[in-house]
C-alpha cells in the first residue's frame, strides 16, 4: 500500500492508474475505520478497482464544535486494517491542504438545496454543505473514478450523487450494503462512544426499521411505530421519516412506490442514524 502525503500525489497515482487503464476507486473516510468501510473497499476490489483511500475528519461538516472533538482517532489502527484490506492508496491529507482558510469560513461551499436541508440537514445545519464541499474537492484530486459510499449515510448518498449529477463529475457513484453486526446494530465509528447497555438502546433503530417494514399500516402510522419502538427503548428520537428514496420528499399513505425509511436518535449523547428500505401497499 502506498502512504501519499500531498493532493499533488494523489492526483499523480490516480492520472497513473487511469494510464495502466484501470479504474480508480475513491473511498472516502473520517478514519475510525471498520469493517463498513473494509466492505467498500472489497466491493472495489471486487470491481478489479484500483483502491484509493482517504482518511480526513473534515471539521466543515460539524456544526457542533463539541461533536468533532470527540470523533474518535485510530490511526495506526486505520492503515492496518487499509492494507490486510487491500487498499493500494492511502492518504490523511492535512487540513492546511484540504481548507487553507481555516478555522476562518472557505468562499467556496457546494450546497445541494433541498436533498440537504431535510432529516439530519434540520439538526444539523450546514452538515451536507460540508459533505458536499469535500467530497467534490476529493473527487476534483481524483479525477474520473468509481467512488463508494455506504447506504448507511443514506442521505449523504443522495447528496453526493445529486451533486455528481448536476455538476457533471465523471464518477460512478455506488452505493453498498449497511453493515451490521449480529444483534442488527448499523456498524459506525461512533459506536464506540456507547456503553453496552448504550449499544442495547442503540438496537432500537434497526428494530424500528424492522417493525415498519413488516407492518401493513399506512406510512403515517408506521412513522409513530417506528417512534415508540425508539422511545420505549430510552432513545432521543430526532426524526423517524419514510420518505421517496431520491427526493428525500415524505410519502403520502396514499403513494404505494418504493420508499425509504429513514430514523435518527441520540443515545448517551450520541447521535446515530439507520435505514432502509420499505415497501408501502
Ligand atoms: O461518511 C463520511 O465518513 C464522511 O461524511 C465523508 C464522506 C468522508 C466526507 O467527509
């Protein structure tokens, strides 16, 4: 695996790659990696894709000074788990070189209306904006690519792709799979500040998701279900949505297409999120 230190070497080994006529793949990271993040790495590989790796804990994206100071840090753990991985490329590029004007505000941001303003762009304004604005930088270094996100940043997804699509990126955006472990917790790097009886609590989300997918009551119930199922467990509910799966836009009971369900809640003063797919009749 190669450790780059500069965006100027990192756009080197992408032009390289493209030259040996393979496919770059980006997989973009905050570090505190886990094996959500391996299986994005391994579904590149899976694509014969020349794995590039960054890991930066982009201050732009938290509104709360409180919540960045506490993402964890795993450095030594990260480049491990990147190499017995397989990923060809890694970088924690600096934050002189990602945003030179820092803590001062950057003139330019990417801001997509709408898809960022919703579910978790209401708690946490200016979040998506920072995403946005990374994720293009990281995609200009790039260049042409695959780049892999995991579902579990539902939003985040929608974000990036609308982004890639109405500023024209040539990258594939690819969604994967959430990760879970065996009690149905979405693996997150902020799993690690809960307790277990925290991460008990923390179960509720998925169960939530679970109980609205195999109820047959219209979206507007099962959004209370998904509610009380976190509530009961002692969980700080910030939304519990089932929403049109492009345009972030709440379902009517009336709309039977393909939707998603989406919830947020704190736990132990941690903010976690989950999803998933759901049919409505
Ligand atoms: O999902 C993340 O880890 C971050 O939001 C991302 C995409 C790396 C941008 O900072």
């Amino acid at each position: 695996m190669e450790r780059l230190n500069s965006l100027a070497s990192w756009r080197e080994f992408a032009q390289a790659t493209r030259d040996a006529h393979r496919r770059v793949a980006l997989v973009a990271t905050m570090g505190a990696l886990h094996e959500g993040h391996a299986s994005l790495v391994r579904r590149a590989r899976q694509n014969g894709d020349v794995v590039m790796l960054t890991s930066f804990v982009n201050p732009r994206q938290f509104s709360d000074v409180a919540d960045l100071s506490r993402y964890p840090h795993t450095p030594d753990a990260d480049v491990d788990l990147a190499r017995q991985n397989g990923v060809d490329a890694f970088i924690t590029p600096t934050l002189k070189e990602m945003w030179p004007d820092y803590p001062a505000d950057t003139l330019t941001t990417v801001s997509v209306r709408t898809l960022g303003d919703v579910l978790e762009g209401v708690g946490r304004p200016g979040h998506f904006d920072g995403v946005a604005s990374v994720v293009a930088k990281l995609l200009v270094v790039s260049g042409p690519c695959r780049a892999y996100f995991g579902e579990k940043d539902y939003q985040q997804l929608v974000v990036v792709r609308r982004m890639a699509h109405d500023l024209s990126f040539d990258v594939d955006v690819v969604g994967c799979a959430t990760q879970r472990d065996a009690t149905g917790l979405a693996l997150s790097s902020r799993n690690a500040r809960l307790s277990s009886a925290g991460r008990e609590r923390a179960t509720s989300l998925s169960r939530a998701l679970r109980a609205a997918r195999e109820s047959t009551a219209p979206a507007s119930a099962r959004r209370t279900l998904m509610r009380e199922v976190m509530v009961a467990a002692g969980v700080e509910v910030a939304y519990a949505d089932i929403v049109d799966p492009d345009t972030l836009a709440p379902r009517t009971d009336a709309d039977p297409r393909p939707a998603r369900a989406l919830v947020a809640g704190v736990v132990e003063g941690v903010r976690l999120i989950d999803n998933d797919a759901i049919e409505l009749e």
